[in-house]
C-alpha cells in the first residue's frame, strides 16, 4: 500500500477531516503508521492477523488509560468495515516525543536517567497492577506459549542456522522448561513488546512522555516486559530499573530467558510474515 491508498481510505470513511500533510512509516513489523497533519497517529495492519490485535488494543486502551502514570494511545478514529489489511485502520492523537534509543539514553546524565527509570518502573508496575478480571481477555499460559515457540524454532529456524547454535538453543530451553521457572507464576497485564521503539521520550527536558503500541499486550508473565528494557537498554540501566521493581530478584532468572529468545521470535516473525529484513535481524547471528 502506498501513501495516497491509506490517505483515501482514511478520507472514505472521515470525509469531514481535513488532511494538509501526511507521512508514512512502514518499519514496524506489524502495522503502518500515517502521521497526518503532524497531530494524528494512523495504524494499519500489515497482515491478517493482526487486524485482531488492533481490535483488541483498541479496546484495552480505553480500559487501561486511567490506570497507568504515563500517556497512552487513546483511540478516536476507526475502521473494521472491511477486515482486510489496508482498509482497517486506528487512529488518536499523537503524543510528542521520539523512540528512547539505547544510544540517547546513554548520553543522559545520571540524574536524568534515574528520573526516567522511575517513570518507567512505575508504569510498569501500575500496568502490572491493573485488575485482569475487568478486562475480558484470554490468559495465557507462558509454559505453552515458550513450548509452542520452541516447536516453532526447532521446526522452522534450526534449518538455517549453524550445528552449534542449534544446540546453544535447545540447551536453553530443554533446562528452562524442565526447571519448573514457570509454574505458579502471577500472570499480569503486559505490554508484550516494551522497548525502544515503543517508549517516547524528549531529550530536552529529559523525560518520558508516553508508551505506545499495545497489540501484543494480554494476561502473561510480566518478566517479559522487563525483558524489553534489559534487551533495548543494557544490564547498566536494567539494574537500575530492578532495584526499583518489587521483589524483582525473584524473576531475574525469567527476564535472561525472555531475553535469549527475542532474535529468534524477530527472525520467526519474518519467516512467517514475508519480511526479509526481520528474518536477517533476527537469525544473523545464529547462522
């Protein structure tokens, strides 16, 4: 799909909105993104699947909005008339900032970075905090899922990477899964894919400004969104974040393993979706 494709469809089912600059953005792995009028947030899914998460984040935005320290998506715009990939569509405000890189974090001071671990300790926690029953999802079952996902890799993945990575990979899961790590876990709203791309921040003053992109939010372990910031941020800032999360030594163990499989779910991803430049980020280095 190109640009004028989402403008007009946008404009079939809001005549009324006025759109004098558009700009799109077809990175993320999911969804493309219209900016217009440099006030507005477009999403489009990519695939079939995904237009069932976009229903569904946008129905949890509206749940979660007053529970959480931090600004969020909320939803004024939409479209599932259609339920094709260029037809459906999200839309709200845009909230001002740009992705939280590793790499400005680190010429942070370490003052502001304190200020910014807490902002997102804290939404962490008031995310992870948030009453399940109030909000009609499924749970899921994070030993089935982390199976299912091995099934997967050992299916798909091992066929094109190297002998020893092969068994660097099977070691880690065959000893994670056969630990019992994932037996009477509290399960938590989670934001499911809580890192870089998906923290807003300005860099003048040195603050967060917003979390986004909640399609792979659900009742889960919520270790695996403080694997997002150990992943995007580096054990330094991690620690730093840890030492404010309740009780977080007792899911240490849990976050490394969540870490060690996010490569490969990139590259299953690509695989599965027709998209080259996911599949090489993710399996380069286990070839």
């Amino acid at each position: 799909m190109q640009l004028k494709d989402y403008v007009n469809r946008i404009q079939q089912v809001y005549p009324d909105l006025t759109i004098n600059k558009a700009e799109l953005n077809t990175i993320g792995q999911n969804n493309d993104v219209l900016i217009v009028n440099r006030e507005l947030v477009f999403k489009f899914p990519k695939y079939q699947a995904g237009i069932i998460d976009l229903q569904k984040e946008s129905q949890l935005l509206n749940q979660i909005k007053g529970y959480v320290s931090l600004a969020v998506p909320s939803p004024e715009y939409e479209s599932y008339e259609v339920l094709k990939p260029g037809h459906v569509f999200n839309g709200y405000s845009l909230i001002q900032g740009t992705p939280l890189w590793s790499k400005e974090l680190n010429k942070a001071d370490s003052q502001s970075q304190k200020m910014i671990s807490d902002q997102l300790i804290q939404f962490l926690i008031d995310l992870h905090s948030i009453p399940t029953g109030e909000l009609h999802l499924g749970t899921q079952d994070p030993y089935t899922d982390m199976l299912n996902l091995y099934r997967k890799i050992k299916e798909k993945l091992y066929p094109f990477m190297r002998t020893e990575a092969q068994s660097e990979t099977s070691r880690m899961f065959d000893k994670f899964l056969s630990g019992g790590k994932l037996s009477n876990i509290k399960l938590a709203l989670i934001h499911g894919d809580f890192g870089s791309s998906n923290i807003l921040w300005n860099s003048e003053p040195k603050r967060v400004t917003g979390i986004i992109d909640f399609g792979g939010s659900g009742i889960g372990d919520l270790a695996y969104d403080l694997a997002g910031l150990l992943s995007s941020f580096g054990e330094r800032f991690f620690n730093q974040c840890m030492s404010q999360y309740p009780d977080g030594e007792k899911i240490v163990e849990r976050i490394n393993f969540y870490r060690g499989t996010f490569a490969l779910q990139e590259a299953l991803h690509g695989l599965e979706n027709n998209d080259p430049q996911a599949f090489d980020n993710g399996i380069s280095r286990y070839r």
